[in-house]
C-alpha cells in the first residue's frame, strides 16, 4: 500500500461510482438517511484508525462506496416527480428551449423541439401550474414554422410518458428521463402557433441556434451538420446515414464534442498567442509568454465548453485543462491521473446518474488509458523525441504519437462501444490514423477562424474550407465503413462482463508496480463475457404488440407496426441475428413450437380479436402460453403471460428449460424505485392553485 503513495486516492471516484451503480441496479431503493448513517458511522472509523495504512485504505473505500450511494439517493430525491400527461390531443403552451434547425431546411420529418414550462388546455388541467420538466415534441413534416429558441408558442399535440424498456435487461427509459427532467414526448397534431417572439438573446441556446444558421447556410447538407457539431454541439441534424458511417469506421468520437476537441481548441489558440508574442521583442524579453498564453487557451477551451453544449466528456476534459493550467501557472509538477480521479470525483458527487452514461464511461476510459500508456512508454518515447532530427525522423514520431493515440483509445473504449452498440469495428486505427490529423491540423483551426470573424460577416471562406476537410473525413469513413468485417455484430453483453472490464482497466492503469499485469486477465474476461450469455427464447414487448423467437440462425417477429421499430431495433442488436417473419409458422395467428421438450402457444394479435379462450386440450398440452391479447378463463397447467400481464408487469423475457422454464418481467428485474410507476398510475395530478381569500 505505502509503495502505491498518491496513487491509492485514484481509487475513490472508482468506489464512489460503484457505490451509485449498486444503488441504481438495486431491487429496492435505498433511503438516503439509512445511506447516510452508514457513510457516517465509517467516516468516523476512518478518522480513528487514520494513522493505520491498511486500515485506513479499506475503510476509504468502504466511506467512499457509501458515499456514493448517499449521493445518488440524494439526486433521486431531488428530482421532481412525474406530471400526469394528458391521454388525448390537447393544446399546450409553452417556451422552446431547444430547437432542430436542418428539419427546417432539408425538410426531413424528424425535426423537433424541447419545450419547457408546458400548460395543457383541458379541463382537468385548467388553471394548472406550468410543469416543472419539460417536453420533447416532434414537428409534423409540412410545418416550416420558423421556430427559435425562447419563443412561447401553442401547438395540438400527442404526449406521452416515458416508455419502460423494450426488454427486461434492456436500457432503462423511464429512469434516463427521471434524472434529465424529461416528463415525457409526443407528436404535433397541428402547425406551431405563435404566442409570443422571443426579441432578445435568450443565453447561450440562442447564440448556438444563431451560429447554426450561418453554418449551414454557407455549408449544406451533412457537411453544414458536421460543422454545426463541432463548433456549437449541435448534433441533432446529423442524418442515420452518416452516424452509421462514422460508427462502422471507428470515428463516431468525432461527432460528440469531447476531450479531442477541447485540445485542439486549446492547443490552436496557445500556439496563435505564443506565436503572435514572439512577435514583440518586448513581450518575449519583459512578459511571461508562456503563462498568459497558456491562460488565453484555458479561457477560449471555457468559452468552446459552454457554447458546445457543456457536454459531459468536454467537462471532464476541462477540469483537466484547469488543473494542468494551475499547474502550469504556479510552476508545479503536474499528475494527470490524479487530475482525472479529481474531476471524476467532482462530477459522480455531484450527478452520481452520470456513472451510468456511455459518454461518461468512454471519455474517462479513454483519457485513463491515454495517460498510463504513455505513462509505461515515456522512455521509448523519449529515446524517439530525443533522436537526430530531420524531416523524415518529424513525420515518424508524429506518426507513432498519432498510431499509439489511436490504439490506446480505440482499444479502451472497445468493449464499452460493444456493450451499447452491440458492435466493433476492427479498422478503427487506420481510419483514425487519417481522420484525427484532418480534424486538428485542418478541419478545427479553420473552425476557430470562422467563429472569431462570425462577428464581422467574413466566415464565408474559412468554412468553405472546413468544408472541404469535412468532405475528406466523410468520405474516408465512406470507405473505411464499405470495407470487409468493418462493422461485427456481436450479442448483447451482461452488465457484470462491462463492471469485470472496467475493475480490471483500472487497475491496470491506476495500480503501481508490476501486480498491475493482474487487470488483463478481468479486461479479456469483461471483453468476451458476450460469450456467456444465455439469450432469451421468447420475447414480449412492454404493450404486447411485439413477440419474438429466437432461432439458431434467425430472430422470427410477429407483425408489427411502426411504433414497435425501436422496440425490434434493440432486440436485433440484443440477439445479432437477421429477422423473419414469425406468422409464416403459425395458423390463424395461432403458433405452436415445441423449445427443450416444453409447448409454447403462441396468440398474434389479429384485427377483430379482442380476447382468446384456449381449449381444454391446450391448456392440458401447453407449458407456457403468450397471448398479444387478453386470456379467457384460466389454464391451471399453463404458465399465461397475457395484454393484462405484460400492462402489470412490462416487457417479458422468456427462457425456456427442459425441467422449469423461467419467466423474467420488466418490473421484477428493475425492481422499485421512484422513477418506476405502479401499474396504473397516471403521473402527479396538475393541480391548480388554491383560491386566496
């Protein structure tokens, strides 16, 4: 323990998220004062074992696990409860904080808006107060209303609540719009009406949604959303086609505005300002060049933070950048590990939620990996920067800088990508090896130049420019993605295989000394823990309306409509395998398969069946019945999973047995917790003020 120093404090964020992941994926919800009392009671163990080193260690991480805990049962409690929705059209009034500007334009169906302090004129809702979360809303395709952000506007619409998830392992909807504030989406069933412009700037939304409009006016298409992307963190016009693209070819890092980005900001705006000092001999002789140049960057990397959105890996990035900043301004050594334990520990205290987001797990896994691989080969790398110079020598070390770079990255976050995307892309480094040198020399510096001359209405040829650096990179992720193997499906990874590869990444990177080689065992585990994973037979979906099969070579779905599609996206990714159509096997909507010598009696929804009554010779055959409608009678051989069931209970996941088949809900998986509702409930009424006397 005494050899691992400063090190051993790298490991309390890593404690404190697993003490929020255990509280989320807990079957009941933790009270936050029991939470609290236990934080305390090792608190005050550790001040009275303190001065013992090993004791102190392992109660660390016992406070610190609890801690996190707290923290996430304190967030839950913070947010606001779930508003009843209405369950019919009905107009609302409210203000737009976020608008999709290249709907306007391109005239595609999936612009939409963010709409906060929403009013719904009906009756039970007269005199309401405006709701505390807000509303995602869907425009219809023929409306060219020129919404912006921070006008009040009243629109018919279609909402809804959140959905439950679309199989019982699956993600978890309702609890991702809890802690966002979402109260739930819906679609427009009119065109906007106006209620009130807005006249003056409304924050930082607004000067996003104005440099938006400049940028695809003067670059159309995907290259305008690109741009839009990486200089406002607009990222809601980017089309599937390209997202897909830049996926299947390992770039898809590009179109979220992380770490990479910030750098580049950075790094272009300290080298323009030690360039331009160097300039005046006064400056150079007299000035401390270096400090304010470095603190020029630190301030332009806050402002690109704040007007890309705050995104999370940015954040995490910039907390970073202002340790080393400080670092560099008070001369001290800088520890980046310690710096990214730091800002991690600031951002699961303060959102404990953000351990389950994918930008969070891959922007620390990469920046992690970064700095303890370069880190193990600092005097390899020194040999390298410390050789006879030449021009041949300069292209070879950036060179084995830019493939290391993308090696160290792309294989941290490989497994990650597997787990949510149900994927991997193996020419990921030969696509990041072009790429990444586009974005930093060419595509982000011109970028910088467009926004500074925004101002004066002359960024018409420095984003002409980045237009054709962004033409390059989409066509290199064109060809990278139409390559053989470029894009692996693989089968859904348990949760434990994701917990096994970041405890073994950890401390891989985070230990000291050679017991560190100990992590590569978990991280292969963790890696190909997709290879023990038993798949369901049956699936149901959380409104009956979807059921599948799973075959050896295929997934067999009933009939659907298109509001199922998202519900059969996931399940394809959860099985990897091509889809057919389940009907073709059955009669009248009736299906009989025989899995591990149990019956299955399948019903398909059909138009005009409204219930079904099976025979007495079925309920006495079959094991298990699914039914898309409700059961008549009861089968009291047959296990029944019915419309009312899957109302009850959610999504149903099927594994069929020879001895006892098992049957696991939606609701038994998740548990209780708050963002969970109870079968039936509606939401918290939207009641009005009481009358003042």
């Amino acid at each position: 323990m005494a050899k691992q120093g400063r090190y051993l404090f790298c490991w309390v964020p890593f404690f404190i998220g697993m003490g929020a992941l255990v509280y989320f994926e807990t079957h009941i919800e933790l009270r936050f004062s029991f939470l609290l009392e236990l934080c305390a009671i090792t608190f005050l163990l550790l001040a009275i074992e303190w001065r013992k080193i090993v004791f102190r260690s392992l109660l660390l991480a016992i406070c610190a696990f609890f801690a996190g805990a707290s923290s996430a049962a304190w967030q839950t409690l913070r947010q606001y409860p779930m508003p009843a929705l209405p369950s019919h059209a009905a107009f609302v009034t409210g203000r737009v904080e976020e608008f999709s500007q290249a709907a306007l334009q391109e005239k595609i169906s999936n612009q939409h808006f963010i709409l906060s302090n929403a009013v719904f004129e009906t009756p039970v809702d007269m005199g309401m107060l405006p709701l505390q979360r807000t509303l995602k809303i869907k425009m219809r395709p023929d409306d060219n209303t020129p919404v912006k952000t921070g006008d009040i506007i009243r629109i018919r619409v279609m909402v809804h609540a959140p959905s439950s998830s679309s199989w019982p392992l699956g993600q978890d909807f309702q609890r991702d719009a809890w802690f966002s504030g979402t109260a739930g989406s819906g679609y427009a069933l009119g065109p906007v009406e106006y209620v009130e412009h807005s006249q003056k700037l409304q924050g930082w939304q607004q000067l996003r949604d104005i440099i938006s409009q400049k940028i695809e006016r003067d670059l159309s298409g995907q290259k305008g959303a690109i741009a839009s992307t990486l200089l406002v963190g607009e990222t809601h016009n980017i089309n599937q086609k390209t997202r897909q693209d830049f996926a299947a070819s390992g770039l898809a890092h590009l179109l979220a505005v992380a770490g990479l980005h910030l750098g580049i900001v950075m790094a272009t705006v300290v080298m323009m300002v030690r360039f331009l000092c160097a300039r005046s001999e006064y400056i150079t002789l007299y000035w401390p060049s270096r400090e304010i140049s470095v603190l020029i960057g630190f301030v332009v990397g806050v402002g690109y933070v704040v007007l890309t959105g705050c995104h999370l890996p940015s954040v995490r990035a910039l907390g970073m950048a202002a340790f080393i900043t400080m670092a560099l301004l008070m001369r001290r050594h800088v520890m980046p590990m310690r710096s990214l334990a730091f800002v991690a520990l600031l951002i699961l205290l303060i959102s404990p939620v953000s351990v389950l987001s994918i930008s969070f797990q891959m922007s620390f896994a990469a920046v992690m990996a970064l700095i303890a691989g370069y880190d193990a080969l600092k005097e390899p790398l020194k040999k390298i920067r410390d050789a006879e110079q030449s021009f041949f020598r300069y292209l070879f070390r950036h060179g084995v800088l830019l493939l290391l770079t993308s090696l160290l990255a792309g294989l941290a976050t490989l497994p990650i990508s597997m787990y949510y995307f149900g994927a991997f892309q193996p020419w990921f480094v030969i696509a990041n090896l072009v790429a990444v040198p586009i974005a930093a020399l060419w595509i982000m510096p011109v970028g910088i130049l467009a926004l500074v001359l925004m101002p004066f209405h002359l960024e018409y040829f420095p984003l002409m420019i980045m237009g054709w650096g962004i033409s390059g990179v989409q066509y290199l992720a064109y060809i990278v993605s139409s390559l053989p193997m470029a894009h692996q499906p693989v089968s859904v990874m348990p949760g434990w295989g994701l917990f096994i590869y970041f405890l073994g990444l950890c401390w891989l990177c985070v230990w000291r000394g050679q017991q560190r080689l100990w992590g590569i065992l978990p991280i292969l585990i963790g890696s190909v823990s997709f290879l023990f994973v038993t798949l369901p037979d049956i699936l149901i979906s959380s409104d009956g309306g979807l059921i599948a099969v799973n075959e050896k070579s295929q997934l067999l779905v009933s009939e659907h409509n298109s509001l199922e599609n998202p519900v059969l996206k996931d399940w394809v990714q959860v099985f990897a395998k091509p889809v057919a159509t389940l009907s073709q096997n059955c009669t009248d909507g009736v299906c009989h398969i025989t899995r591990a010598q149990q019956r299955v009696l399948i019903v398909l929804y059909k138009k005009g069946r409204d219930d079904f009554s099976p025979s007495a010779e079925e309920c006495l055959k079959e094991q298990i019945i699914v039914s898309a409608v409700p059961i008549e009678g009861k089968c009291h051989n047959a296990r029944v999973i019915d419309r009312f069931s899957v109302w009850r209970e959610g999504a149903f996941a099927i594994y069929v047995n020879k001895d006892k088949s098992r049957i696991l809900s939606d609701r038994t998986y998740r548990g209780a917790h708050s963002w969970i509702p109870q079968p039936g409930f509606k939401g918290v009424p939207n009641l009005p003020l009481a009358l003042s006397e």
